[in-house]
C-alpha cells in the first residue's frame, strides 16, 4: 500500500492501547461502515471484536476511508488496519450496521473491496457477509439483499456459533447455524418474516472497549455499557 494511504493507519494503531492482534488460520474480518473515528466509538463494534478474539479467531477491522474519493482514485482495494490484507480475501465479514444511512457506507465499501454487493451477485470466491448491530433492532430489512445473514438484535452469545459456522463450513454451514440461532435471520430464505430478537444473557455482560482509541471521535474514553451489572463491578475512584 502506498505510504500516503498507509501512514494514518499506522500511525493510529501505534497510538491506541490495549491487547495486541494475534494473528491466526481463522480469520474474520470486521467491516464499520463508516470513518474509524466513529467505527471506534461504537461500543457494539468494540465488544463483539472482543468476543471473537476470545473465541481465538484473528479479528481486523475495516473502516470507510476517511477521503473515499481519493481511495476510490488510488484504485487500491479496501484494506483491514491490522495486516492491510484486502478485505475480499477474507472467508466471512462481519458487518456492524448502526442506522439505515450507514448502509449507504456499507455498499461504499463493498465497491471498494471489489465485492458484489448484492447477495445474488456473488460467488463461492466472494466472502461470507453476516450482519449485525442496532439496526437489527428496528429496521433490518433495507439491508436483506446486501447479506447472506443477520443476527437480530444483542449478539453476544450467538455471532461466535454464526462464525465458527461459516469458517468450518461456509455457506451451507453459515445457514444451518444461524437458522437455529436465537434472533437468526437468512433473508434468502426468510423474506420479511423476521425473527424474534435475541437477548444476551448476563453472562458476556457488561459489554466494554477493548481498545483506547485517542483518534475516535469519543478519544481515549474507556466505553463501559451503562447497566446496574456495569456500575456494580466499575472499580470504585
């Protein structure tokens, strides 16, 4: 990658603080359809990279371009901060969508991967496109012809099963998974007939930051889901 596009990625991974990317055989990449400054501000995005990296799948994050015309001039593919691997070289994205107009960044994206964006369009060579986060719990559908599958609504005990699905046994298995899944949604096979969303239990609660970010629009904050559980077990000051 060029330097010109390379030097701020570098420069904000070596400003953030938190554990390090180990690097793996399965790996998952997770897309914020919008700039990392608000990518790495989302709670949701932070604690469900969290939970894969637990689970010892090597998680990178992508991120809309800060300029996206001048990445779509640099005619480079859309790259993930931790290796700079394209993102089209990835068995299975994992897509946090927070508002519909972010769905507009998410095609964005795609074009920039060089991905098909519409379900229908892709191939067995194409990754693997598993969408969650807060749209799944209003109004998911816009996004249908875009994914392979959802999880509706709080993810925290059923996105490793939908990865580990996916990772093991691709499409087939992506489906299997998530049909059996609590708030599992395939539009493919499900239309408009949404599910039920699921809720977590206290179990992988309270969700928090993995990563300090100094360059996020919320900078340098330690994000801690606000919650009885949460305010129970923050330290005392």
């Amino acid at each position: 990658m060029p330097w010109k596009h390379n030097e701020p990625i570098v420069e904000r991974l070596a400003r953030e603080r938190g554990p390090g990317f180990t690097p793996g055989q399965a790996r998952v990449a997770l897309l914020y359809p919008s700039p990392y400054r608000a990518g790495m501000s989302s709670l949701g995005f932070q604690w469900i990279h969290e939970l894969l990296t637990r689970a010892g799948f090597a998680v990178e994050r992508a991120f809309l371009p800060d300029d996206v015309d001048a990445w779509r001039r640099s005619r480079l593919p859309l790259c993930t901060y931790e290796t700079q691997t394209p993102l089209r070289d990835f068995p299975i994205i994992g897509v946090s969508l927070a508002y519909e107009l972010e769905l507009a960044g998410m095609l964005t994206a795609f074009e920039l991967a060089g991905i098909p964006a519409r379900r229908e369009d892709r191939t067995g060579y194409d990754p693997l496109v598993l969408l969650g986060g807060p749209l799944t719990f209003s109004n998911p559908l816009p996004a249908a012809p875009f994914v392979d599958a959802m999880l509706l609504g709080e993810a925290e005990e059923t996105v490793v099963p939908a990865v580990e699905a996916a990772i093991s046994g691709g499409l087939d298995a992506l489906r299997a998974a998530v049909a059996a899944l609590p708030g599992g949604y395939l539009p493919e096979r499900d239309g408009d007939r949404l599910p039920t969303i699921a809720k977590a239990s206290d179990a992988e609660l309270p969700a928090r930051s993995r990563i300090i970010a100094p360059d996020a629009e919320l900078s340098s904050m330690f994000l801690l889901e606000g919650s009885a559980a949460a305010i129970a077990s923050a330290p005392s000051a």
